[in-house]
C-alpha cells in the first residue's frame, strides 16, 4: 500500500524578488526551499512505512528544479518519488494544481492501493490551504484537515481516527480510509538525513511525468484550467524608519514625542 506525501518546492520568503513589469516571481537566483508544512507531511508518511509497512512515495508538480526537493525526500527514505513538470501545467491555480495531483494519485494507485495521502495544511508562497482538500475530493478520499495526532488507524475495518487543532480546542474525528490528511507542524518533527542515505539519494532516479502520461484535458489544466489568476503582484513599500528623540538622556521627553506621533496618526485610542 502507498503513502503519499505532496511536497512543493517554494521561494524563501526572505529573498522573494517581484518583475515589475510582469507581475510575476524572479525565480533565478533564488534560493529555494520545500515547504515547511509540506516537511511534517513527509515526515509522518515516512512513520506511517517505519510502523505499517508503507511503501512510501513523495510527489511535486513543478519545473525542472523541483527535482532537488524530491532528492531529499528520497535521502530521508522515501520508496519512490515522482515529479510532475509540463510547459502545460503552468499558471496553475489551486483547482487545477489539485487536478493534476490527483491525477497523479490515481496513476500511483495503478501500480499499488494508495491508502493515505498526506499534505501540509498550506504552502508559505499562496497559504490557500486549498489543494489538499481539493485532491480529496477528486478522489472521493475522506477529508481531514489541521491533524495534529493520528490516535489510530485500523487496517481491517479501514478506519482512521484524529485529533484536528483548531481554534482554542481540539476535535476527535473518525474517517473511513483511504483519506487525505492535512498537518500542522505539531504533528511530528522532521528528521535529518543521514550521510549514507545523502550519498545513496544522489544516484537515486526521480520519475518524471509529464501530460502525456497523465492524459489530462488541457482545458483542465495550467494556465487554461485556472479560473482564478493573479492580476498584480508586488512587494509592499515600506517607509524608512526614523529616530524619535533621545531617549537616552530624555527619556520621558521621547516617550511624549512618540504619544504625539502616534495620535497624530491616529494609531491610539483616546
């Protein structure tokens, strides 16, 4: 049975850089990152083959690049990786991105059962938290979100069950499997990969596939299945900063200036 964890391959958000002229994100020389949340979806596929016998299998959509993220989900012990990178999954949103990656899913569940399916709750580049929902329901898998423990899971009744962390409580919840869980970073902590597993990754080969395995409508996909799109992007200004008083020799003559300022602004209620 497959475990598969959907892993995506993102900007560091300390060094996003935007084109001015076309809306869109200066990827070269950029340092790249896998996602955060994405890193606990990994981690507990890869505890889920540790305790059940998994076979565990990591999967990305994106350009060629995205591959280096999949070589380390391999380095930490996946089974089996497999990047999704066609010209025509470009552009794509949220519905079309889930589309492709439940596509992907079915293909994988060819070969053996996928059983779970496990992703972070969002990405730090869109925080739609849309696309593993949106993968579930393609695939008429049970949909749980926010997981923050698997108290248990049953193979012959094909039950899982919960713990979800929301809001100033937490929630039990019992699903029929197969099932798409969404983490949060209380779930686990990620491990490191170890130098042998490192050197034995380099070697390793990550399955590329593009549409023509997949077969999609490329009505469905990218650019063309998006119904959503970004109309502008762009890096706020931020005014530069300037030194109130001294505080050092005047500190309560400071702390009125800064009073002032701020009801100036109308920053304080009064």
């Amino acid at each position: 049975m497959f475990v598969v964890a959907c892993i995506k391959q993102v900007p560091d958000t300390t060094q996003v850089q935007i084109d001015p002229v076309t809306n869109t994100l200066v990827r070269e020389g950029i340092p790249f990152i896998v996602n955060p949340y994405d890193t606990h979806a990994l981690e507990e596929s890869l505890r889920m083959k540790e305790k059940y016998g998994f076979r565990a299998a990591a999967l990305s959509m994106g350009p060629p690049n995205a591959e280096a993220a999949l070589k380390k989900a391999l380095a930490l012990g996946v089974d089996d990786a497999v990047l999704l990178s066609d010209r025509v999954f470009g552009g794509a949103d949220t519905l079309s991105t889930s589309n492709v990656l439940a596509a992907a899913i079915r293909k994988l569940a060819e070969e053996d059962e996928v059983g779970l399916v496990f992703c972070g709750k969002q990405t730090i580049d869109g925080d739609t938290a849309q696309v593993g929902p949106g993968i579930a329901v393609r695939l008429g898998f049970s949909q749980l979100t926010l997981v923050d423990r698997i108290e248990h899971l049953d193979f012959m009744e094909k039950k899982i069950r919960v713990r979800r962390k929301l809001e100033g409580r937490y929630e039990i919840v019992e699903a029929r499997l197969p099932a798409m869980i969404t983490v949060v970073r209380e779930l686990n902590r990620p491990r490191y990969p170890t130098v042998p597993m490192r050197l034995k990754s380099a070697n390793a080969q990550v399955r590329v596939w593009d549409n023509g395995q997949l077969k999609l409508d490329v009505n469905s996909i990218g650019l063309k299945g998006s119904p959503t799109w970004v109309s502008r992007i762009f890096s706020p200004e931020r005014s530069k900063g300037e030194i109130i008083g001294d505080g050092m020799n005047d500190p309560v003559g400071t702390a009125r200036l800064l009073v002032e300022q701020l009801l100036a602004k109308d920053m304080l209620a009064v």
